[in-house]
C-alpha cells in the first residue's frame, strides 16, 4: 500500500477503497453502514411515532399550534453537534446520547409538516366530508391525513437527512457508523480514509434525500399534480429544519 | 398642461400563434382629438388593452404608428416617453412600501424635482382628488380603502401634470356605488383639466357615460365603430356593434339625453282665484286636457282634471290633485322617464332653477323622440 | 455540577471563543449573501438559472457538513478557509431560494405601474423590487444566520470552531462545564441574531404590518 502514499489525496483514496481489508470484520464499511442506518432509521421511526399523531391532533383540533411553532424554532436554534455534547455528560459514552439528539432533531420537522399539512387542508373540503357525514375521525384520517401526506413526506424527509447527517457526528461518542471513518481519518491524518469516510457520508444523504423525494412525489394525489411551486424559507415554515 | 392629440395610423400588433390571437390589434387608424375622453370598449381579448399598452410603449407595435401631437412616439426614449403619460391601472399598482406622498410624487421624483416643489404638488394633487392632504399623506397604501387608493393612482398619473393619459379599467376594481362617484368626480374633474384620455373599459355603460368619443373593438383588433356615444348608440354599423352595446341600446339613448334637448309642451295654466269656467274651457279644448295650478310666481302647485274644475266660481288651491313629478333641464330623459312611471303619470313638470314651470314632459313626448330616431334606423 | 469557579477564572477565554463564533458566522453569512445576491439578481434575469443553481446549491444541501469538511481538509487543510468553504456552502440555498422568491413576490401591478411610469430597469430594480423583497430575504438571512451559528459548532473538529472549540476541548477533557457554557451562549447567540435581523427588518420596513408577509 506504501507505493500509494505519494500519490496525493484521490490517489490515497482511491487505495483506502480498494484494499480489500476494509470491506469486512467489524470495523469494515457494510457493518459501519448497517450501524449508521440502524441508528438513523430507529431514530426516524420514534419520531414518526411521536411527532405525527401530535402533529395531526394539533393540525384536526387547532390547539397547541404555538406549541408546535415553537418546537420548529427550536430544532434549529439548538444545533445537532451541540445536543449530541450537551447530552454526553448526562448518558456518556454508547447510545444513548446519540439516539435522544437524533430524536429530539426529528421531531421538529416533521412534527412542523404534519401540522400545517393538516391545517392547509381546504376548509370546504371538509366541510363537505362532514355535509356526507364523516365522523370527525373519518375526516382526520381519510381527508385531512390524506392530503397532507405529502408534507408529511416532505417532513420525514428532512428529518431522515438529518438523522443520517448526525449520526456522521455520533461517531464522537458512540464510537460506530460511517462518522466513525471520518473521526479517525482526521485522528490518523489518514486521508485516504477521510475522503471515504466522505464520499459514503455524502452519497448515503443524497441517496436518503432522493428517496424520500421519490415517495413524496407518489404521495402527492394526482388531483393536486401541479405541485406547490417554490419553496420559501420563513422561520417556523415547514422547510428544512438546521443542518448537522 | 391641457391634452394633446393621440393618433394612432395603421397600427398593428401581431402575436405568434401560440398566443391565440388573443389581444392583437389590426390595422388600427383612429384620432383623438386634444382634451377628449376617448374609451376604448370590446370584450376581453379584443386588443383594447394592447392598443392602450403601445401608446407607452408597454408593448411595442408589429407596425404603424402613433404620434401625440404629430411626434412618433417610436422616436423618443421610452422612460421619458412614459413620464410624459399618466398611468392608471385596475389594480392601481401602489407602491407599498412608499407614503401616500411619496407615490403621488414618483414621477416628480424620477425628474428631479426639488423636495420643496414635490410637496407641493401632492398637497395639490391629493386635494384636487378629494382626499385631505394632511390626513393622507403619510400613510401607506395598505390603511386606505379601494376607493381611495384608487383615487390616489389618479392623483400619481396626474403629477407631473402630463399631456395624455391612459387608463386601464380604472374603476373596475371597485363596488358599483363606489365606482359610480370615482367615475362622476372624475368626470368633474376633466371639465378643468381637459387632458386627452385613453380609457379601456369592457363595459358599454361606463363607456356611454365616461366618453366623448368611443372605439368599439371586436375580436380580432377590429376597430368596429368609431364615434360619439350618441352616435353608436342611434346607428351602430353593424350587427356586432348592436349586439355588444345591448337591446337596449334605446333606453341607453335615453340616459345621453336631457329634458333639456326636448321640445316642451306647454301646459294649461291657471292660478288660484281664476275663473273656473274659462279655465275649464281652455283646458278641455287642449289635447292634453288638464289644468296645472301655479302661484304667482308661476311654480306649480297641483293638477285639475275634467271632474275635479267646476263649473262656475273661482279656482282654490285645495282643488288640486297631488303633483307630476318635477324635473330640471338636466334630468335625462331615462330618469324623468322612470320617474313618471314609478308616479303612474303621463307627464312631468319642467322647472328651473327657482321651480318656475317651463313646460311638460310627457311619456308620448319621449316616445316620439324614440320613434324618431327608430325611423332613422332603419332608413 | 457547574463549575462556576472555572466560569470566573476563564471569562477571558471564553469572551475569545465567543468572538471568534461570531467572526465566522459573519463572514460566512455575509459572502453566501453577497454570492446569492449576485446569483439572485442573474436568475432574476434569466430565468432558466433558476434549476441548475438550486440544483447545486441543494446538493451541497444535502451533504451532511462533518463530510463537506472531511472532503475539503486534504486540500485545504485544516484552516479557516476550510471553515469558510463549507460556511458559505450551506446558506446559499436558502439565500438564493428567498432572495429570487422575494424578487417573485412583488406584485405584477406594482411592477406594470413602475414600467408605465417610466421607472428604468435598473430603478425598478433598486427602488421598487428589491425594498419589497426585502422580508423575504432578511427572512432568508435569519435562517442562514441561525443554522451558520449551528454549524460553526462543527468547524471545531478541523480546529477552528469558536464556542464548538470550547465544548469539544469540555468533552475530550471530561468537562461538562465547558460544554455547557458553549451551548448555552451558542443559543443565545443564535437567539440575539434571529432577534436583531427581525428587528432590523422591521426598522427598514416600516410599511409592512408583520415582520415577515
């Protein structure tokens, strides 16, 4: 591998990804992806499961929409890296850090989206569900959570980004996922490993984003295909929460 | 600055087939004369707004011409072409984030006048358009009322005091009582300031009341009828025009006319204290065989029919039957009309300003004045 | 469990971590406006720019930072410009998407009545578009501003960092006390900025009756 080292950064890249050592055992790059994705995945899951019943009780009834406003500012005024080392001294080293700051950061999104997704939903629509008498939970759940799956989507989406991104810096603490290529490249100053640790970072985000991406156009009715046009950015809107 | 002549030869504004030809002009020849309302009325996509938009220059004809006061505006640079014309738009196009004052000062702005000088013009202006310059001046557009920001775009378009202006359905945003009193100040207004104005409506009525002249245009950029409301409305050139100015195109007639442009007839007078048997006399002998009673002065003060005059003695006041409708000489005939219906009488009285008489208007009278014209019609 | 002893002794060091969060965030923030600005006002003009921008400024997006900075140290190296690249990089999207929506907003009368009162491009432009764009882009600028200050935390790991310094040297130390005197001041420093641009805006808007529309 020496006849390698010389050949600047892509060069050591390029032979970091070919040794054949690196793709198995423990610390090889399928178990670093599995952990990175088993980390991400069950963060996602927990906060769908808190964050969109709350966001559709808030969205149907109107109540707590201060309180879930609130919860979107806050998601991005308290940055991913900042939770992760603020919670380390209450759990220390392991999961458990990890897993409370990536809940705490999906809920935000997605909890944001589900409420307005809801609340955007034409009133005369549903007034007309109720005139062909919808109960109220008919309506919540063929009407209402119907048309804001897309924003629902959009919010899961966002949240899945930031899961994936912050489970990079989990790394710090629990010492597992993709992250973990990157810390110790920069601990190592080994580059090669740095720049992969990179590139699976980068392309699973982008993957992530793409697929979400893909459901959500699918999700949207095809009664509503014109799309929503562009997307602007107002502090509480339903638009990507703060960056890991 | 009082108008200046508009004209408009052989202008044409083609666009590519992807637009439907919708708001195309075609070959368009027109002249407004200096100091004139001309409305431009069609329905939509008749090219009114195209023909309105190429005098500045907003959009630019395929080809021809059109000059105010003999000067091709083709030749000149288009943002002073433009301060040089007052704009008013439907939506008005208030600038939100300026005052009052500071919009009605924009184009004063633009050409540099001394702060000193624009102040004065907005007080002017904005009391000229009926609004309190102290009051308005400092707000925003979003703490007025349609109505007034309204009358706010019309003090802008008026700054710089600009030969020509072009309105695009100015009143159109408004509710129809609102609209009707913009539209009769604006009126009032033109009497002093005699500007030369392009004015697209889709409305006929608007355009009967607002113009001098009127351009009639079809689908197409067609220039249908080119003339005086009156005109339009007496002879329409052809069966577009008639359709689009409505069936009712008579009684829109009657609206242009006043009690003034009638031949009155004279009524069978009496005051009180005549003798009733000459008077009864002279009152049968007359085609239209009542008695008006009027006092000294000569205002009228009720009716007497065949039963009601006796045969012998003196005439008294509490003879009469309740009273015609009164009209003045600016009635139009559609509402002296209107008026004798509502009263279920066959006549209304003419005064004058001191509620002297001066003849009868009678539903016959009006009749004729239609069938007259009806003849013209068809010869 | 706070060290308040460490707080008193160490006020100079962490007055320099703090000055230092601030420097970055606002070079980074005021050379994504100044690019965005520039990008806005060409897309503003050629419309078709509109995709492949974003598209590129979404990708960047996307990337999660700790890898942006991990691809950039072996040829920038662990310095400010490193920081910077990566700074600069996320507030573009957000920038560029406000500013060309603001620009987008203005009403087409109000655009009609600029041009048919003889208003250059250049004036419409500087004296009518961008004054109303004006909440939608400081709006912009709210955000890029609050999700710099977060990210700024992460530039601690390629040895710059501010406040994020603070908090890591807390951590390899087993210091909670530095960590949590960073984050403290990091949300209230991103707290204060969000506050002093609305503030601002409102200053420089005083025809608007919210902050933003």
């Amino acid at each position: 591998m020496a006849a390698y080292a010389d050949e600047g950064p892509l060069g050591q890249l390029v032979a970091w990804l070919t040794d054949p050592g690196h793709w198995t055992g423990p610390g090889g790059v399928p178990t670093r992806l599995l952990e990175h994705l088993e980390l991400s995945a069950l963060a996602v899951i927990a906060g769908i499961a808190v964050a969109v019943p709350a966001g559709l009780v808030i969205g149907h009834t109107g109540r707590g929409a201060f309180l879930a406003t609130s919860v979107a500012n806050m998601g991005r005024a308290i940055p991913s890296y900042a939770l992760l080392l603020i919670l380390f001294p209450v759990f220390g080293f392991g999961l458990g850090a990890p897993l409370v700051a990536l809940l705490l950061l999906t809920i935000p999104p997605i909890l944001t989206n589900t409420y307005v997704g809801v609340r955007s939903v034409d009133r005369d629509t549903v007034e007309a569900g109720r005139g062909m008498g919808f109960t109220a939970r008919q309506i919540l759940l063929r009407i209402e959570a119907r048309l804001a799956l897309p924003l629902v989507l959009a919010g899961i989406r966002t949240a899945a980004v930031q899961a994936v991104a912050t489970a990079t810096l989990a790394a710090l603490i629990a010492g597992g996922g993709l992250g973990r290529f990157i810390v110790d490249g920069f601990a190592r100053r080994d580059e090669g490993q740095l720049l992969a640790g990179a590139l699976f970072v980068g392309v699973l985000a982008i993957v992530t984003e793409r697929v979400f991406g893909f459901l959500e156009r699918r999700a949207v009715p095809p009664g509503l295909l014109s799309g929503r046009g562009a997307e602007v950015a107002t502090p509480g809107a339903p638009v990507g929460a703060g960056r890991a | 600055m009082a108008g200046a002549t508009v004209e408009f030869r052989h202008v044409t504004k083609r666009y590519d087939r992807g637009h439907k030809g919708r708001g195309a002009v075609n070959d368009l020849s027109l002249t407004v004369p200096a100091g004139n309302i001309c409305v431009l009325v069609g329905p939509s996509g008749c090219g009114k707004t195209t023909t309105l938009k190429m005098v500045n220059r907003l959009i630019e004809p395929t080809s021809g011409e059109i000059l105010i006061d003999g000067r091709d505006v083709q030749k000149e640079p288009v943002t002073e072409l433009r301060r040089r014309i007052g704009y008013v738009i439907q939506q008005v196009g208030l600038f939100p984030h300026l005052t009052i004052g500071q919009n009605v000062a924009v184009v004063p702005s633009l050409l540099g006048w001394s702060n000193a000088r624009k102040a004065e013009r907005v007080e002017e202006l904005l009391t000229l358009v009926g609004l309190d310059a102290a009051r308005y001046r400092d707000r925003y557009p979003h703490q007025l009322s349609g109505g007034e920001r309204q009358r706010v775009g019309v003090a802008r378009a008026l700054a710089a005091d600009p030969p020509v202006m072009l309105m695009d359905e100015p009143f159109g945003a408004v509710d129809p009582i609102v609209r009707e009193r913009l539209q009769n100040e604006f009126l009032r207004l033109q009497r002093e300031l005699a500007k030369t104005i392009l004015f697209v409506t889709h409305d006929i009525d608007e355009a009967i009341k607002m113009g001098d002249v009127v351009a009639v245009m079809q689908t197409g950029g067609v220039l249908a009828q080119f003339g005086t409301p009156t005109d339009i409305l007496a002879n329409p050139s052809s069966d577009f025009v008639a359709r689009f100015v409505g069936a009712d195109r008579g009684l829109k007639r009657l609206s242009l006319m006043r009690v003034a442009d009638l031949e009155l007839r004279p009524p069978v007078t009496a005051r009180p204290g005549d003798h009733a048997a000459e008077s009864r006399s002279r009152a049968l002998a007359d085609p239209f065989p009542y008695l008006l009673l009027v006092d000294t002065d000569g205002r009228p003060l009720g009716w007497l029919d065949e039963r009601s005059i006796p045969q012998t003695g003196v005439i008294t006041d509490a003879m009469a039957i309740p009273m015609s409708p009164l009209v003045g000489f600016d009635t139009t005939l559609k509402d002296a009309l209107s008026m004798m219906l509502d009263a279920d009488v066959h006549a209304a009285i003419a005064v004058d300003e001191q509620g002297c008489v001066h003849g009868l208007v009678t539903v016959d009278a009006i009749a004729e004045v239609m069938q007259r014209r009806a003849d013209r019609w068809s010869r | 469990m706070i060290r308040w002893d460490w707080i008193g002794r160490n006020l100079d060091d962490i007055a320099e971590s703090l000055a230092e969060h601030l420097t970055l965030t606002v070079i980074a923030v005021l050379v994504g406006f100044a690019l965005s600005f520039a990008a806005s006002l060409l897309i503003h003009r050629r419309r078709w720019l509109y995709a492949p921008f974003t598209s590129v400024s979404g990708f960047l997006y996307t990337i999660p930072s700790l890898a942006l900075f991990a691809f950039l140290v072996p040829f920038t190296g662990l310095s400010l410009l490193t920081a910077e690249i990566g700074l600069v990089s996320y507030t573009l999207l957000i920038l560029i998407r406000n500013t060309v929506a603001g620009l987008d907003g203005v009403p087409a009368e109000v655009r009609e009545a600029a041009d048919g009162m003889g208003y250059s491009r250049s004036q419409r432009l500087w004296r009518v578009e961008l004054p109303l764009a004006l909440p939608v882009i400081v709006a912009g600028l709210r955000i890029a501003t609050v999700t710099t200050i977060g990210l700024v935390m992460v530039t601690a790991l390629i040895g710059q960092g501010g406040l994020g310094q603070l908090m890591l040297r807390g951590f390899n130390r087993q210091f909670p006390t530095m960590i949590y005197v960073g984050f403290v001041l990091s949300v209230a420093l991103a707290v204060i900025a969000d506050a002093a641009l609305l503030l601002a805006q409102r200053a420089l808007t005083p025809w608007s009756r919210g902050g933003v529309r």
